[in-house]
C-alpha cells in the first residue's frame, strides 16, 4: 500500500492507495496520521479513491486513526469510500462512527472553518 498526504487549506488529505489486507505492513496508516499531527494536523481526510481491497483485518487500521485524530481534538472523515469498506463498516456496526462523503472536496469542506 502506498499512503501519500497533502494539504487543502487547514485540513490535511491522507490518500491510500493499493490493498489493505492481513498481509501488508500494520500500523502504516496511524503512523501517517501521526506524521501529519507531527506537522500541526488536527483534522483528516482519509482519501479511499485507491483502494482496491480491504479485508476485514484492517478495520482496526480505520479505528486507530479515527482514535489517534480524536485524542487531540480533531476530526476524520472518509472520502470516496469503496463499497466493499462500507460493506465491512456496515458488519462491523461502525458505519455510525465514520461519516463519509463522496470527494475529497466535499469531505475537507465539512472540516473547514466557517
């Protein structure tokens, strides 16, 4: 999986690409969410428009983040959600806990100052 990051006015994009599966690297995306707070991140969008699979392992990688953006006060929104992810989300009872939107644009919107 290939995680890259970039900034649309005070909200920070994290953009995944590949499979989210048991096999790949755990922890990669919480330590990008770390990285990004590191560089003065509070809220996040998590960009899903790359991912090609997830299984259901890697639900624990979406609440990390969700947990370690949380603890400083920020929020994280998912940003064009595969339905296989909404499908995992949806069985896990944790749709409730992640609002998504359809861009990324859209998503950053909701997070910006009024």
């Amino acid at each position: 999986m290939e995680i890259r990051d970039h900034a649309i006015g005070s909200v920070t994009v994290i953009a995944l690409d590949g499979r989210l599966t048991i096999n790949e690297r755990p922890g990669q995306l919480k330590e990008a969410v770390q990285a990004a707070q590191g560089r003065g991140a509070t809220d996040v969008v998590l960009d899903l428009t790359g991912i090609r699979y997830m299984d259901s392992t890697r639900l624990g990688e979406l609440i990390a983040a969700h947990v370690t953006v949380s603890r400083v006060g920020g929020r994280l929104k998912l940003a064009a959600t595969p339905p296989r992810v909404v499908e995992l989300l949806t069985l896990a009872g944790l749709d409730g806990i992640f609002e998504r939107f359809d861009s990324v644009e859209d998503a950053a919107a909701s997070l910006q100052p009024s």
